[in-house]
C-alpha cells in the first residue's frame, strides 16, 4: 500500500493496486473465486455413501450433493482459474465491475491466482486478510499472539501476501462460532489492532446464533473498532428477527444479505434452523430500507461451492444483478435504492479512513 494515509483516502486496494473508489462500479462484497472450503467436508457414516462423498461434481451426483452439501470432498473445492474467469465474465456481462474475494488463510486464498483472474477479466479483485473460525485453526495458530497476528495482517495490507507483492484491501472474512472460541476472540482483538493501523473494513463471519452478531459488535466496539466500517455477513443463512436486525443496525455496522442463489436450507451439521429464499430476503432489505437502513444494506452470493457455479448447474456470479434487481424492483425496492446498495454502500466501506 504505498503512499501516505492521505494520499489513499477515496482510494481501494485491489489485487492489482490502488484504483479510485468512483471506479468501482457495481460491487459483490462478499465471494470466493479461488478456495478450498475441505475443512467443512463430512464423510458420510453410511457404507453406500462414502463413493459419493468423494466422486467429482456432476448432472449424476448433483441432486445429492444438493442436500449434503458438505458431504462431497469436490464441491467444496474450486481450484481450476479457466472455470473462474469464464463465470466471472458472466457477472462483467451484466454489468458487474468488482468482486471483494474473502477466502483467507484457511481456506485456500491464492494472490497470484487473483491477480491473474482480475487481469484476464478486467474486473477489479480485492482480496481479504485474516483467519476462519477457530474451529480449523491449529497448534500454529496457537502459538501466535494477538501483536503477532495483527502484525501479519498488516503487512499483508500494506506489503503484500508473502513474497506475491500482492496485498489485500479488506480484514476478513473474519471466522466466528457461537459462542466465541478464544481462538476467535484472539483474533477479534487482533483484527482491531491491524484495523486502527490500516484503515481497512472488517468482514466478520458470525456463529450459527441470532445472538452472535450482536456479541462480536459489542467486542469489537469494546476493543476500539470502527463500527462504522464493519460488515456483518450471512444475515440471511437463518432468519433472524427484525428486532434483533435492527438493534445491529443501530450500532452502524453494515447489515450483509450475502447467500443470494445458495441453498434453500441448512446443512444437517447446522440444525434445523429455517433460511429464508430469495424472495424473503429481498422483503427483509425492503423492511429495512423502510426503516432508514438503506446506506448499511450490502448483498452478494458468497459463492463458496462448486454447486453454486453455473458450470454445475448454479445460478453463479450474475445471479442478483440478472435475477433478484428485477425481482426487487418488483418489491418495491427502488432502481436508485439499488444503486446504493450494490455500488454506493460497497464503495463508500472499501475505502480506507
């Protein structure tokens, strides 16, 4: 990240550098293009099963990789940069212009492979820094203290990952579980430091609870975070009650509707928790924009399985932008409300301050 704080305020940090926020466009803040999402599979119990579970994805196997999503090693594993571009050019076909990347440490984040996606693309690629929950981490992890970690992500800011030159432009997706892990907590603590140094948003990854948003936020708030550039994600992976999203709202954090075109319900691994469709969730940003919350609204597909992607029978990267704005302007929701949730909200968080 070079030059002074001041010279990047209204400035984005992408795979391939500094751009202009106004450059933008119409944004997806919260996918992954390159990621290895194995640290989720579960191997079947049952005998007649366990060929499933390790067979590639296909038109034979997609109905029951549909309902055991986290059951098949492949689906969870999109590794091959040809696939990637050729979904990521549907999105550019619709209109799309940047793709916030979120895969981290754990689950397979790849500069290189970024930066030549965004090359072959002409789409702007900003890429995330930081650990998943602390479920997947390990002794390494544990060995690490809070400086040790802020001190990595900041250099993956302002440096670049590694050896690559390529640096992120974005803390997260910050992996949290319900309730907090120490581990998470550790690295809560951590993300706050690298924020205060760098400018940067957070994108934090709640836990399987109404409760937890609102936990992490009065963490975060108590550790000294910019509330104001933080994203919660997966607001609609279970349906949660308009009190509750309103009482998040209130503390200034940007509110994440990021599962559009996933799957209809959770893995058995979750619960039985209902998940609201596409429709329900578009009648819940609408609540929400009726409720003055529109400048904190963000939306994106958070593509994180083969199944989602159009070459296996998904609806992939262009899904909101040719399926759900139709289907929002028919709610209600209005064409410059859009606007401000797919290009003004994005560009205004991804901005350093």
């Amino acid at each position: 990240m070079a030059g002074t704080s001041q010279e990047i305020v209204g400035k984005v940090q992408t795979v391939l550098g500094m751009v202009d926020a106004e450059d933008l466009g119409v944004t997806l803040p919260h996918e992954h293009l390159l990621a290895d999402f194995s640290v989720w599979f579960t191997e079947p119990k049952e005998a007649g099963l366990k060929k499933l579970a390790y067979e590639p994805v296909s038109i034979k196997n997609r109905d029951w990789i549909w309902h055991n999503p986290q059951s098949n090693l492949d689906n969870g594993r999109f590794l091959d940069e040809e696939v990637v571009i050729e979904e990521v050019l549907l999105f550019k076909r619709e209109g799309g212009c940047t793709i916030v990347e979120l895969s981290n440490v754990n689950i397979g984040r790849d500069p290189l492979g970024l930066a030549r996606i965004s090359r072959a693309t002409g789409i702007n690629v900003v890429m995330g820094s930081g650990y998943y929950v602390g479920e997947v981490q390990g002794p390494d992890y544990d060995r690490k203290t809070e400086e040790e970690i802020a001190e990595e992500i900041i250099a993956d800011i302002q440096v670049g990952v590694g050896d690559t030159g390529v640096c992120a432009g974005i803390i997260g997706e910050i992996g949290c579980s319900y309730p907090l892990h120490d581990r998470e907590k550790k690295c809560l603590r951590a993300v706050v430091r690298a924020q205060q140094q760098t400018g940067a948003t957070i994108n934090i990854h709640p836990g399987r609870s109404v409760n937890s948003p609102i936990e992490i936020i009065r963490m975060l708030d108590d550790t000294g975070a910019d509330i104001s550039h933080v994203v919660m994600s997966h607001l609609d992976l279970i349906v949660h009650p308009f009190g509750i999203l309103c009482e998040l709202a209130q503390t200034g954090c940007y509110l994440e509707y990021d599962f559009f075109g996933g799957y209809p319900f959770n893995p058995p691994r979750w619960g039985l928790d209902p998940r609201p469709c596409d429709r329900e969730r578009i009648e819940q940003i609408f609540e929400l924009v009726n409720a003055g919350y529109l400048k904190q609204i963000l939306v994106s597909h958070d593509i994180g399985s083969k199944l989602k992607l159009v070459h296996y029978g998904g609806s992939g990267y262009a899904h909101i932008l040719r399926n759900m704005v139709p289907q929002m302007r028919a709610q209600g929701i209005t064409r410059e409300q859009i606007h401000t949730i797919m290009v003004g909200n994005p560009r205004r968080l991804l901005c350093f301050v």
